[in-house]
C-alpha cells in the first residue's frame, strides 16, 4: 500500500492589483538601488581611496571581501525570518543599519575600520538582497513575476551604472572627497524607509519563532573559512602546507556539521527538503559559479581601467557603460519574454552561453587592448548576467509555496554571494601574486624594476596602486603588469562559468504556476 504525505497548504491571500504591487516596488526598488550605489560607488573608487589610507592590494581586495563575506553569511538568516516574522519590519531594519555602516565608513581613517564598517553594509545588504526576493515572491505569482523581476534587474543595472559614475565625479571633485561616496547612500537610504513604511503592506502568516543559532554558527564559519584562506595563502604561508590543510578541513568539518544540523532543525536557515529538488540544487551550482565570475571579476574591471590603462575614475566609469547596458537588456527584456510566453529556461541558457564568451574575450586583454574589443566582451558578460541572476531565482520560488518562499530565495542568493565573495578573495589573491611575478621575475627588469621589487617585498604591493604619485618609469612597469596580469582572473572565471552552463542545461523547465501560495503539487 502506498502512503501518500500530504502537508498544509498556506492559505492563499487576496491578489494585488498592478498599481500595488508597483507602490511596493517603488519603496523595495529604492531600498535595493541604495545598497547596489553603495557598492558600485565604492569598487569604482577604491583604487583612490585605498591610496589615500596607505593600503596594499590585500587591503584592497579585502574592503571588496568584507562586505560580499557578511552578505553571504547574513543571507539565509534574513531569509528564514522572512518567512517567520514580518517582512516590513526586517526590511526597515536591514535600511537602517546600512545607514549606520555607510555613516561609519565614510569616517573611517584606516583600512581596518573601513572594513569594519563595510562589515556592517554587507549585513545589511544581505538583507535587502533576500528581503526583496522574498517579498516579490510572496506578492507575485510566478507567471507575472519576470516582468517585476525585470523592473529589479533593471534598477541594478541603472545603479551599477550611475555608481562608477557618481563615485568617479565625487572622487574626482576635490572639494567632496571619497568620503561622500558612502555619504550619498544615507538620504536615499531614508527616503526609501519613508516609502516603505507608507505602502509596503503585505499579510504575515504567523508561525512559532524558532531561529537555528548553531545552524548560523556553522554555515557562517564554513562560508569564512576559505575566503580567510585564499586572502593568506601564497602570502603569509604556502598554499601546500600545514596551515592552508587546517584551513580546507575545518571548512570541510564545518560544513558536514552543518548538514548534520541543518537536517534536524525545526526551522533550518537551510531547508535541505528544497536544496534536494532537482531544480533547486542546479540553481545552487549555476548561482556559485555565477557569482564566481560575475562578482570575482566584474569588481576588477575599474581597477583595470585606472590603474593599468590610466583613466580617471569618471572615465572608468563611463569605459563600463557596455556591462551595465547588456545587464540592463538582458534583465528587462528576458522578464517580459517570460511573463509574456512563460518559458524561462532558453534565457538561462542562452545567459550561460553569453556570460562564458564574454568573459573568454575579456581573458585575452592586456594593458594594450583597444577599448572596443574589451567592450565586446562587456557587453556579452552583462547579457548573461542579466539572463541568469534572476531567472535562476525564479526558477527556484516557482517550486516551493510562499510559506518557504524567503528560506528557498535566501539559499540561491546565499550561494551566489558564497561564489561572489571567495570569487572576489580568490582572484584578488591571484592578481596580486601575479603582478609581483610579473615585476620581480625580471619580465620588468628595466629601469625602475628594483624600485618596484623592494615596495613589493616589503608589503605586498603597498603604495602601488598610487599610480600618479610614482616615479613615471615605475609608474609604467604598474600599469603593464596589472594590465597583463587581469586577463588571467577573468579566464579563470570563464572556467566558472561553463560550470553554470552545464548546471543550467539540466534544469528540468517547469510550467509557471499562476498563484502566489502553491496549492497543488
């Protein structure tokens, strides 16, 4: 005899109309463009502001790490109380605690404390990222929601243009200085709390708060570990060696332990029960190799056009244009296709397949290359981006009821920020060691080499990234070395890449159902 497991369904709460759901959206769009300026502002004028504080390429690459680090490790905990508590109250509360981190890091004095305070913005902004998801997910049936899960993509991309922008003009205007370029968060950041308060009013299914601490523990020190690990490795100790073994077993430890724990949970920040679907554990692979090439080498390219091309912060901003508009188009016009003919799987793959040639193009690029073929490659990057960021997210929420809904939409995003952030460490720490070998093995053993060799051995690449401020002869041997050694990280992230095409490709594409709440299996 076959037993059939039946479980509750949540009941289904009234539709919103249209012009609701678009009063939510203005207030959570707001929300989710603040924290997007934030870091686009700040990876486009880093390279000034880590020059300013004395800091070294590890430092660098760090302010990058810290933020993606909390946002992952935060993620999934935002996301179980979703779908526990009141989403509203979560959502102001993640926007005010951005407005304290921004306020902090734009008074910072030292790398570390701006790393501290960037600590702070990335637990915020693991908020919002999970917060917004789950609220559309829990206003919106499948079917329409790629056409609003367009309008977010698109508010990314016009945030991730207009923050190289507006970080290179503050950077560039010497009467602000880079410090506004977290101040200017703060007032958007309280006019979308206002927004919110006003029309963000959807229905909280109460349920007994039960929220898994040793689950956090554990799945916050398995996600650290080897971001700790790639930042050190090569530098302060070997990558073959005893520490680099204590680093890979403890995350391994910690992340059986996690299994282990997360399997008995009552409330699990985790849910396995959804992770084992098919659909939604492609979408975990697809996402971490996503977030591998997207956020490890996308945060690069500015870095790229200031120090190795010598543009100004404005100019690398505007150079990016080209990413940010195929964002834009891949988004947008990938939602309404979507919401209008409700097949969803082609545009994943054809993202897959834009997002490894453009990066393929962008791992042959040197310190020589003309701008039209490096925007090539920018463009296709930002096409797959489009197509596979959200669409991955909605593939997963169209499997699971809206009682799951923020646990299932935290996961995807958690892996992605995994991916991100040990993508960010890892090809940070590639660059870096890179472009020490380019100079000190004598591929520069010209006339400001030794120059160079001695700032390197004595900290890292400490003062280097000050370009403008070299001797001209060393100067050039910089800008050539990094120029030369940035196509590797993106090769390697077009590797990722084909790791996210193959998960996508056996994505088994299910109908979009026409309702929030899942009352059928």
């Amino acid at each position: 005899m076959t037993v059939t497991e039946t479980r509750p369904q949540t009941p289904a709460a009234p539709e919103l109309t249209h012009r609701e759901i678009l009063e939510i959206l203005v207030g959570l769009l707001a929300a989710l463009f603040t924290a997007m300026l934030s870091s686009t502002i700040v990876s486009n004028a880093l390279p000034t502001i880590i020059a300013s504080l004395e800091g070294s390429q590890t430092q660098y690459t760090w302010v990058l790490t810290a933020s993606l680090l909390a946002t992952t490790v935060s993620t999934p905990i935002w996301g179980k109380l979703a779908d526990l508590i009141s989403k509203k109250l979560l959502v102001q509360l993640a926007i005010s605690l951005f407005v304290v981190g921004s306020a902090l890091a734009g008074m910072a004095h030292n790398v570390p404390f701006l790393i501290g305070a960037r600590v702070l913005q990335g637990l915020a902004m693991g908020g919002l990222m999970a917060l917004a998801q789950a609220i559309i997910g829990a206003a919106i049936p499948p079917r329409d929601r790629g056409r609003y899960s367009g309008y977010m993509g698109a508010v990314m991309a016009v945030a991730t243009v207009s923050g190289p922008l507006i970080g290179g003009v503050i950077v560039d205007t010497s009467w602000l200085g880079w410090r506004w370029c977290f101040y200017v968060c703060v007032p958007l950041a309280v006019i979308s709390l206002v927004v919110l308060q006003k029309y963000l009013h959807l229905p909280v299914f109460k349920r007994e708060v039960k929220l898994d601490y040793l689950g956090a523990i554990l799945i916050a020190g398995a996600a650290s570990l080897p971001l700790i690990w790639v930042t050190f490795a090569g530098h302060d100790f070997a990558w073959v060696s005893w520490e680099s073994a204590l680093f890979v077993g403890g995350t391994v430890v910690l992340g059986l332990l996690a299994v282990l724990v997360e399997n008995r949970a009552a409330e699990p920040l985790v849910p396995l029960k959804v992770v084992r679907e098919r659909t939604t554990a492609l979408a975990i692979v697809a996402s971490l190799a996503v977030g591998v090439a997207l956020f490890g080498s996308a945060l690069f390219l500015g870095q790229y056009f200031q120090v190795a091309r010598g543009y100004s912060p404005t100019e690398a901003g505007l150079l990016t244009i080209p990413m940010m508009l195929g964002s834009f188009l891949g988004s947008v016009g990938s939602g309404q296709l979507i919401s209008r003919f409700g097949k969803w799987k082609r545009y994943l793959v054809a993202g897959g397949i834009l997002l490894v040639g453009g990066l393929v193009v962008l791992g042959t690029i040197d310190h020589t290359t003309p701008y039209w073929y490096v925007g090539l490659g920018m463009l296709a990057m930002g096409l797959g981006m489009g197509m596979t960021m959200q669409n991955l997210v909605l593939a997963v929420q169209n499997t699971v009821d809206v009682s799951q809904i923020g646990a299932s939409s935290a996961t995807v995003s958690f892996f992605r920020s995994l991916g991100g952030a040990v993508g960010v460490s890892a090809l940070g720490a590639v660059l870096a060691a890179r472009v020490k070998d380019l100079i000190v093995a004598g591929v520069l053993a010209g006339p400001g080499g030794a120059e160079a060799a001695r700032r390197l051995n004595e900290g890292g690449s400490t003062s280097l990234l000050d370009v403008g401020h070299l001797p001209p002869q060393l100067a050039a041997l910089v800008r050539q070395s990094y120029g030369d050694a940035t196509g590797r990280i993106f090769l390697i992230a077009a590797a990722c890449a084909v790791v996210s095409l193959v998960a996508v490709l056996f994505i088994k594409e299910v109908p979009l159902r026409r309702t929030v709440a899942k009352v059928d299996d």
